[in-house]
C-alpha cells in the first residue's frame, strides 16, 4: 500500500519479479515450437506429454515443471491472467494459446493438432 498518492519512480523488488516472471514466460513462448507448462506430479501433463512423445517425437518442446521451478507459482498466476487458464498443462504451440490436455487430446482426434505444429503442412 502507497503512502502517498504520488507514484513513485522507483522500481520495487516486487516489480522486478514480476517482469522476471512476465519475460520468462514470454520467452518461452515464443522461443519454442511447444511451450509445455507444467507439474511433475500432473496427470493430466503426463497424458499430454505422452502423446506428444508419441506422434510427435521429432517437434522441439520445452516443456517447464512449475513445481521445480524457482518463481513457478508467480508463472502459473501470469499464465492465468495472460489465458484466463489456471490449470496446467497450459499449452502453447507456435506461440498460440491452445489450451490443456482436454483439448491437446480432443485437436488430435479431430486432426488438428498436426495443423497447429506445422502449418505448412
Ligand atoms: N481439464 C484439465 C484438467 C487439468 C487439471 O485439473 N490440472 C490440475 C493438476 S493435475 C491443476 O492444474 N490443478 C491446479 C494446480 O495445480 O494449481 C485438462 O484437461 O488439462
């Protein structure tokens, strides 16, 4: 809580972790074909990567543990806010917002999924 109503210049602690946290997501996003966020413990991510490694073994992926990662939960927030998608596996492919394994599962019966990793295709 300010003080004062004057904003102040000065960069708080709090303010830089949060642009840590805004850059470390962004970037991993669009530094990736798959941008995977998740948690080790995660069902739901251990499906999604399954099917991943399965028909897609050769399509680059990051994927990112959110439980063993320094600032995880301050990502998960920033994933929440950004895609309205609290719950992981949160899911980007070519810097597309796609969503959990619900949907990963539903886009490749539907023969989607091949579209949104390569659409040149
Ligand atoms: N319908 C979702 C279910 C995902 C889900 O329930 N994930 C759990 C973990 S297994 C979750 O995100 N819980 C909240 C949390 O860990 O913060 C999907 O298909 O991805």
């Amino acid at each position: 809580m300010q003080s004062s109503s004057a904003s102040s210049s000065y960069t708080t602690h709090y303010q830089l972790r949060l642009m840590a946290v805004k850059d470390l997501a962004e970037s991993t996003i669009n530094d990736n074909t798959i941008a995977f966020f998740s948690k080790s413990w995660c069902p739901y991510c251990k499906a999604a990567k399954a099917l991943f490694k399965e028909k897609y073994p050769d399509t680059q992926i990051k994927i990112v543990e959110l439980d063993e990662t320094e600032g995880g939960d301050d990502l998960q927030s920033y994933l929440a806010d950004k895609t309205g998608q609290r719950s992981v596996p949160n899911v980007f492919i070519n810097k597309k917002h796609v969503g959990g394994n619900d949907k990963i599962q539903a886009l490749q019966k539907q023969g989607e999924l091949i579209k949104l990793i390569n659409p040149k295709a």
